[in-house]
C-alpha cells in the first residue's frame, strides 16, 4: 500500500512531467533539429576577458527558435550580457528576450521573469529549455506574452559548457534579474524603453525577484519598477534547510550547498564531503535538472553525503546569513504568495517574510493558496496576471498588512 508522503511525491512528480509534455506537445513540428546541442555550443563560453562595460551591456546575441512561442508570431533571441555576482565583480550571464507580435519596444511594459529551480548542469539552463520548448513555466510566460508585454528571462550566474551555478544565492540571482531588464533595452534588435518594469518569479524565482526588488534602488536607480510579484519564496535558507532536512525536497536542499558553495569560495564545501557527496556534486554538474533533484535524494539526509555537516560552522552561518531576504526595503508594491500546503520550501518562514515586509511599511498583498509547492507554480498564475495588468495601468495598489 502506498504512504502519503509517496503518493504526494508521484503525483508532485506526475504534474511536473505533465506541464513538461504539455508544453513539448505544443510546440510546432519540425523546429526541434533547429535547437542548439545541449552541452558543445560555443554560444554560451565566456569571452576572456570579459569586454569593458557595465551591468546589462550586451557581450553578444543571437535570434532564437524558441519552440513554444514560435507559432504565435513572438521575436525571441537568446542575450549574455554584463552583470555582478555575489562578490561584486563582473559577470556573464545568459537570457532570452520575448517579443510578441504587434508590441512596439518604445511602450510595452518589460517583465523580467525569473525562472524557478532547474538544476545545476548545463543543459539545465532556462534559454535551452525555452529554446526546445521544455519550459516548465512556460504558461505563465504565454499569459504575458499575450498582454502584449516584452518578456525577459535570465539563466542566472554560471550556465556554461564547465557550469558553476550559484544557485540560492541572493545577491546574484538579483542583480542577473535586474540586469536582463537593462540588457533587453540595449540589444540593438528590440531597444525597449521599458517605460515600466515589474520583476517576477516563483521558487528560486520568487527569491530572485525580491532580491531584485531590495537591490534595485541603489542597483539601477534609473528603471521604472512599478510593481513585483512573488511566490513560493525561500527567504530564510536555514529555516529552509532545517524543513528539507530527510524530506521531498532534499535535493534542492543539497543543490543549495553546491550553489552557495560556487558563490562563495572559502566555504570549500569539498572538504564536508564523503565519496557519495562527491559523486553527487558531479551528478548536479553534470546532468542533474528539477526531476533527478526530486527523484534521485528524496528523504536523503546530509549525514549521508557529509562526513562532518558545513551548515552550522561560522562560515556558512555568515554567508547563509547575507542570503536572508527581509532586511532591505522595496519600495514598490509587492504581491507574495505561498502554497500551504508547501512540502519544498516552508510555509512559516515566508509568512514571516511577509510580516516583516509589513513591518517595514512595504505595500505588500498576501495570499495563501491550498496547494503544494508544484501545484502552487500552476494555481498561483491567474492573481499574479491580475495584480501585473493593475500596476501596468496604473491602478493603485492595495495592501494586506495591518
């Protein structure tokens, strides 16, 4: 007989593959031999140096086939771009551009979408999924699209042929967001003026978003941001860590290490890891995408890949420490949602994001939905479209906060 915990994680992984073939199943015949191969393209190598210039300067692009959009006249066209890592220092990234038929750059609102987990090897990446048309999000891509709104979306710090992602880490995955606003309104080919701005995501997604949101007054001061939305969003990684801890999720949780510890190099996870440790770090670089993370370290626990655990140590409390959203102020209208029935990342800690959000006086809407963390991706969709179309018309925001 089957245990509720293995009939919620078959039908969480059953709806993940649905949305997956879903998606597959829409995208026109004949386009797939057009995709680039998923680990040789030289597309994605990063010029050393890296060229001069500023955050969200464009280093090169190219038009795209992105399979799901390609019946429904939308110009895409997959960007690397300038921005900072966690350090401070110069990166390249990579991101898709998404035009709709009839938007005309000079007005359309930008969005920059911020895509939740993928993993951490190279054919991971969001630009390659989008481009074979094996995005997991891509619904809610299409909902925009289809508002007439330019769509932007990064990969994130560390998506190339030798991968070092830097998966959960704040600071970064803010600034990348941020920057595939300024890249969208430099590439030569769109020049959006990106009048209003809104970031968006959920999971990781929702993470990146905030952070966006809480770096982007003194980050880029110029963009218009009008409004942000958010869910499922791992704000406190040790609250995070400790629900994950020998549960559904593990692998994100495990994943989370691998990413902090490539942000962060004196965390040297290396040295915590037992030979079952090592060859999962080479697995996550290597081929692992969000299913093996599901499928592969469900109800693992840390003692079975550590030899000693890094969490507590006062290097890894520090950097966790900095990763923690809720101590910078967003001056923008805020929607934030959470599943409550959430089995991947922890309810309680993003209600209390929330509240601290409140405290702060940021014009926050709250909204709790009765679904787990995958459903919840699906479900949450139609009120996050309901409060962008508002901000992009200038409707005043309301607030749940007391």
């Amino acid at each position: 007989m089957l245990t509720t915990t293995t009939r919620r994680f078959a039908a969480a992984c059953a709806a993940l593959a649905a949305a997956l073939a879903a998606t597959l199943a829409a995208a026109p015949a004949g386009h797939a031999q057009s995709a680039p191969a998923p680990r040789d393209d030289s597309f994605y190598v990063p010029p050393s140096p890296l060229p001069e210039g500023k955050p969200g300067d464009v280093i090169r692009s190219r038009a795209s086939t992105a399979l799901a959009v390609a019946d429904r006249g939308v110009k895409a066209w997959q960007v690397m771009y300038r921005s900072t890592n966690a350090l401070g220092q110069p990166i390249p990234v990579v991101g898709t551009v998404l035009v709709p038929r009839g938007a005309d750059p000079k007005t359309a609102p930008v969005v920059s979408f911020a895509a939740g987990t993928h993993g951490g090897s190279f054919r991971c990446r969001v630009s390659y999924m989008s481009e074979i048309g094996a995005f997991y999000e891509q619904s809610a891509v299409n909902d925009m699209l289809a508002q007439g709104w330019i769509v932007a979306m990064t990969d994130y710090e560390g998506y190339h042929p030798t991968p070092k992602t830097t998966y959960i880490t704040g600071r970064s995955e803010g600034a990348a967001v941020i920057d595939m606003v300024r890249a969208t309104q430099r590439l030569p080919e769109v020049a959006a003026t990106a009048s209003k701005v809104m970031f968006r995501g959920y999971s990781q997604g929702g993470g990146a978003s905030l952070w966006a949101g809480e770096l982007a007054k003194t980050y880029a001061p110029e963009l218009n941001v009008v409004g942000l939305v958010a869910g499922g969003v791992p704000a406190d990684l040790i609250q995070v860590t400790l629900f994950l801890e020998g549960k559904f999720g593990f692998g994100f949780l495990l994943y989370a290490l691998h990413g902090l510890d490539n942000a962060y190099p004196e965390l040297d996870l290396e040295k915590y890891l037992n030979q079952t440790g090592v060859q999962a770090m080479t697995a996550m670089n290597s081929g692992d995408c969000t299913l093996e993370l599901l499928v592969k370290y469900q109800g693992k626990r840390l003692n079975e890949y550590m030899t000693t655990s890094p969490v507590l140590t006062p290097e890894w409390q520090a950097r966790v420490g900095e990763n923690k959203l809720g101590k910078g102020m967003i001056d923008v209208p805020v929607f934030q949602y959470h599943g409550t029935l959430d089995n991947v990342v922890d309810f309680r800690q993003a209600k209390q994001l929330s509240t601290d959000y409140c405290a702060k006086g940021v014009k926050l809407t709250w909204k709790e939905i009765a679904k787990d963390h995958i459903a919840a991706i699906y479900h949450g969709n139609a009120d996050a479209l309901a409060f962008m179309k508002d901000r992009f018309a200038g409707v005043p925001a309301t607030t749940t906060c007391a």
